[in-house]
C-alpha cells in the first residue's frame, strides 16, 4: 500500500498544530493590539502568509519594521519564491525534480542534480555518517510499504516484502561523483527521500533570501520547521520570537519563550501513523531495524543556532536513536559538531501513556546536561486563540 513521499512526508500538517503557535500569537496581539493603527499611519503594516508548500503548511512573517527597504509583501513573495524552488527540485513528484529523475533511473545510470540537491544530499550523508545510519535518506522503499494515514489497520508486509525493502535501502548504495554533481543508485529500485531534511533546508534558503534583501527581522516555518532572524517588531515593544512544542497526545504545548535567532525543527508521531495491534507506528523508520518506529519518543524538537536542515536532521536522527544511544551520540558530537551549543527536547512515551519531559542541552564549552520533568502543557483560552485567525485575515 505505497504512499506518496513528499520533502513534507505524506500528508498535510495542520497550521495551528505547528510548533509557532506561540510565535503566531505573539505576531497577532501585536498586530491587534499595537500595530495596526501605527502601521496603517505609517502606510505600511507586517505581513503574515499562509501557503501550501512541499506538500504542508507554511509561514513568513515579515514585520513592519523588518530592516529591508522592500515592501513586506514583495519580500514574502520572495521568501516563497525561494521555497517553491526547492519544492520543485527535491518533491518525489514533478518534471524539474532531481529527486523524481533519480528515482526513475535504473540503477548505475549517472543522473546530473542541481546545486541545491547536491548540498542537501551531501548533508543527508554526513548525518548517516555521523547517526551510524539512524539517519537515511533512502529511507524510500522501507517507508512506501506502509500508509501513515492515522488508520487502524490489520495489514502488515510480508517477509518478502519487508526482505525486498531492506535490500534497496542504505546510503552506502547511494553513490555520487563529485565533479559534475551526480549521483546513482547502486540497485534497481532504491528511492532517494530528503522529507526529513529538506524543509530545513527550504526554510534556511527563505531566511537567506531575506538577509540577502536587507531583512533583519522575520520568522518563516515550513511543517514546523522554523527560523526566525532578529526580533518581532509587531509586538510592542519589541519581543523576542516565541515558539512552542506540540502536545503530541492532546491539547496544548509546551512553551519556549526564547527562540529568537535561532532555528527549531520538530520530529513527531502527533500527524502521520497508523496504528497495529494496538501499537502506534510512526512516520519515521529505524533503517537498521526496517521498521517503523513504534512508541516510546512521542517527538523531538532541536533547536540549533544557526541551521534549520541541521535542526530538522538532528530531530529526526534523535528520533530514530531515542534516550540512550540519543545521549551518547550528543555527548560524542559535543566539540566538534555542535560545538556552538544546541539543545534537544525529547517528549518520551511512557507505558501508562503518559508522556515525560527530557532536555538535552549542550553548552558552548561542549558540556551536556540532561534534565527530566513532567511536561506542563499550556492550554491556551479559548479567547486567546482568536488573535490567530485575525492575524491571517488581517495580513495575508
Ligand atoms: P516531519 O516531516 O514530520 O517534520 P521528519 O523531519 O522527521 O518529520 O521527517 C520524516 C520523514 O523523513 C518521513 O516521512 C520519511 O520521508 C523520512 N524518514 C523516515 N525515516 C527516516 C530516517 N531514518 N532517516 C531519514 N529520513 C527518514
Ligand atoms: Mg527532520
């Protein structure tokens, strides 16, 4: 029962149930409250657009005062611009995708990729090296054998099947030549899938784009994933972005006051599973065991300094890795890769269904503390939502 693979996994993600809840709050008291009556004044207001873009949702909030002498909503477009590019490069699906041409070639047939595709792809590798091959970006054949579609479902792959999938996938069979930017298949029937890394990658092209243009001041989201430069100039005064994690086994979220400058990517089960035998199985597979992941880490969240295809790698590679070998894998990378400091929160499912809090947070000495809590959800009033969908009406 093979389902489409998009750089957004297989199905739409809800807007409000996105880790910017909070963010987009922030955004819209202070449109209501401050900004509207001054923009307006000033001729000029922030903009927030909502879009449809690697097969999920996504966000750019341009602020009124953003640094850029260009009219927010040129700059939205851009950023989107920018977006769409890497959609139409990286999507399973379409005529100009790298991905798509790959993925039709037979094996050891050459197949020249942008760019673009050339660097994610090379980023894809490195995590597999660095995860020990939790991280794989031909996940591909494994992942078509199951239907994420929150169903409950008898049906399960056969032997052979599962067999077949395990053969046509390792990253070690994804070969590439430098000069001239290709790559090929070293089987029939393997499939490249960048849908844990390229939305990262399509949020940091947006910001750059942004910077590029003067912008100081901005937030874009793709699936949850996020980056935001400088500080929310809606609100007034000034604040510093806000964010939020998702409940993913009921309402709420759990607040991060301060992701301002910084880029935070969310791995989770809250959207795409199914369940089997009583079981919650999740979008994300263990490449070593060939599986779906069952329960135990209900979501990672990384938030990175500087890289959201960082950020969306690691939570991804937490994921598959969990607690233990998680911890382990954190304290190796410590002064080397993450040596300008990243912090990891990890929401563990626990035999009862409840869930707990783990926090990994590596400082810039390379020191790791892990702490573990009790997640206190914030459940918004039903009042305060409201701001929400007038900052959409309002901006878009
Ligand atoms: P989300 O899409 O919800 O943000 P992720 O960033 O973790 O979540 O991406 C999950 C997607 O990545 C899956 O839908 C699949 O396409 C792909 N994937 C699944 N397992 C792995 C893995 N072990 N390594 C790399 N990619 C994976
Ligand atoms: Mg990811």
């Amino acid at each position: 029962m093979p389902s489409p693979m998009r750089p957004g996994g297989g199905m739409r993600r809800g807007i409000n149930s996105a880790t910017i809840l909070l963010t987009l709050l922030a955004a819209a008291f202070g449109y209501l409250f401050a900004s509207r009556l001054g923009a307006f004044l000033a001729g000029r207001s922030g903009v927030t657009r909502h879009i449809t873009v690697m097969n999920t949702s996504a966000t750019i909030i341009i602020p009124a005062d953003s640094g850029s002498s260009l009219a927010p909503a040129r700059l939205a477009e851009l950023a989107e611009q920018a977006m769409r590019e890497i959609d139409a490069l990286m999507s399973p699906v379409g005529e100009t995708s790298d991905v798509k041409r790959l993925n039709s070639a037979q094996a050891e047939t050459w197949v020249q990729v942008s760019p673009p595709t050339w660097t994610v792809v090379m980023e894809a590798l490195r995590w597999h090296r660095l995860t020990g091959g939790a991280f794989d970006p031909t996940i591909g054949p494994m992942k078509s054998l199951f239907r994420f579609d929150q169903s409950e479902t008898d049906d399960w792959p056969s032997a052979s099947a599962l067999a077949s999938a395990r053969d046509r996938v390792g990253a070690d069979k994804l070969l590439f030549e430098r000069e001239g930017m290709r790559l090929s298949f070293a089987k029939d029937g393997m499939k490249l899938d960048l849908g844990a890394i390229a939305k990262g990658y399509g949020v940091d092209r947006a910001v750059e784009t942004l910077q590029a243009n003067g912008v100081r001041n901005a937030l874009v989201e793709i699936g949850g994933e996020v980056r935001s430069i400088g500080v929310n100039t809606n609100a007034k005064p000034p604040a510093s972005w806000a964010g939020g994690i998702e409940n993913p086994r009921g309402a709420g979220h759990l607040a991060l006051p301060d992701i301002g400058d910084k880029a935070l990517a969310t791995s989770g089960d809250a959207n795409q599973y199914f369940i089997h035998g009583g079981k919650r199985f999740k979008h994300i597979i263990d490449p070593r065991a060939g599986l779906p992941l069952g329960e135990g880490v209900a979501s990672v969240t990384a938030i990175h300094p500087t890289s959201c295809m960082a950020a969306d790698a690691l939570a991804t590679a937490m994921t598959v890795l969990g607690r233990d070998e998680g911890r382990v894998f954190l304290a190796d990378q410590a002064l080397g890769l993450f040596k300008d400091g990243i912090r990891v929160v990890m929401l563990l499912s626990g035999a009862d269904g409840g869930l707990r809090r783990v926090d990994f947070a590596l400082d810039n000495q390379g020191v790791m503390i892990e702490t573990e809590s009790e997640p206190a959800f914030v459940v918004p009033k039903a009042a305060e939502e409201a701001p929400q969908e007038e900052v959409r009406q309002g901006a878009d």
